[in-house]
C-alpha cells in the first residue's frame, strides 16, 4: 500500500495517510497509457492546416512558354509545385483528428499514472482546502510550505469547485485546479506532483476503482 504525507491546510506536516490500492496501488499498465494519451493529445488537434493545390492557386492556365525549341524544360502551367508561388504537392488539408478512448482505458491510465506517482511519494494530502479570498499568494505560500516550488508542474485536486481557489491559482506558472471526477491520464503525466484534499481522494476511489 502506497502512502502519502499529510498536511494541514496551513501546511503544517501532521503525519501519513494510506492511498487506497484500488487507485493508487494498481499495475502499473504502459498500453492504456499509451493509448489514452494518443487519443487526448489527437483531440487537442485543430485540424484546420490547409494549403492550395495547382488548381487552386490564383494563376492563369496559359502556357509560360511553348513546349519545344526554347531549350528549357517544358512546363503546362504557372502553378505547378515546383515553381515558387505555385501550388503545394500533397500538402495537408482540414481534417478530423479526433480519437475516441473506451471509457475502461481511460481509467486504467489514470489509475497507472497515480500509482506512479504514489511510489514516487510525489502525491501530497491535504486535510481541508478553504480559500476564503482570491489570493495567489495565499496558495503560493502553501505550496512553498509543501516543499513545491513556483517553476514544478503541479495538479491541485478537490471534490468540488472554488472560484476563489481558481482565481487565486490562474497566476501560478504550471499549476492548476482540476475536479478529482474530471481528470484524465494527460492532466497526471503532465504534473510533478499531485495536491489533493483527502474528500478528493475519496473522490478519485469512487470514479476510478473500477
């Protein structure tokens, strides 16, 4: 069973916390991770590149010049590929990337992914996380007491949302807020470490065990 340090919301160390081994304690599994990631990164995708083709370049199609006794190579168009102006030779062209990722691939990542950074010790629970007032520095100071510093990558998780904890984040290089419900496997493997309250890690075990 993998642990993880618990703290205070005044970042005070009060001890050791069990993660549960439904979430945080599975095999760790490349292919789900793998394959999820793929499908994530290919819906990021705009899939808007296009380019023009010969007969769509503005260029009239008379003959530059005719086709024997110039002495130079012979040539049927001025938007041919191979002149500059002309058109693109099998350039791309609007598409759609998108990936559908099975609902049990999508947890088993996100299983792996947390279960790699349980035995890195690189998750961090917190008893409560209360932001009366959007403040980056209240969060800042927090995260300087958890031993977090500004420059690392870092995914705060809770059980429900706070505007003001998302206001008070926004100013933070590479931090962000996320619901525990919401993540996925590219949110995990694109942090250093995780912060979560201990209702989000019962969170987690209820959307992810199975």
């Amino acid at each position: 069973m993998n642990k993880a340090d618990l703290y205070t919301q005044n970042g005070e160390k009060k001890g050791e916390i069990d993660l549960p081994d439904a979430v945080f304690g599975v095999a760790v599994k490349k292919g789900p991770v793998y394959y999820a990631l793929r499908g994530y990164l290919a819906n990021l995708r705009r899939g808007t590149a296009s380019t023009k083709t010969k007969g769509e370049v503005s260029y009239s199609g008379k003959k530059p010049w005719r086709q024997k006794g110039t002495g130079r190579a012979r040539v049927g168009t001025r938007g041919s590929a191979i002149w500059v102006g002309g058109g693109v030779a099998m350039g791309p062209k609007p598409r759609d990337f998108s990936h559908s990722i099975p609902k049990k691939v999508r947890r088993a990542a996100v299983r792996s992914a947390l279960t790699g950074l349980a035995g890195e010790r690189r998750i961090i629970v917190l008893e409560g996380l209360v932001i009366s007032e959007a403040k980056t520095r209240t969060v800042a100071q927090l995260m300087e007491k958890l031993g977090v510093t500004r420059d690392s990558s870092c995914l705060i998780l809770v059980d429900e949302k706070d505007e003001n904890l998302k206001l008070s984040v926004r100013n933070i290089p590479h931090a962000q807020v996320r619901l525990a419900k919401d993540i996925n496997a590219l949110d995990v493997m694109r942090s250093e470490c995780v912060i979560a309250t201990e209702r989000s890690i019962e969170q987690l075990s209820e959307v992810f065990s199975s």
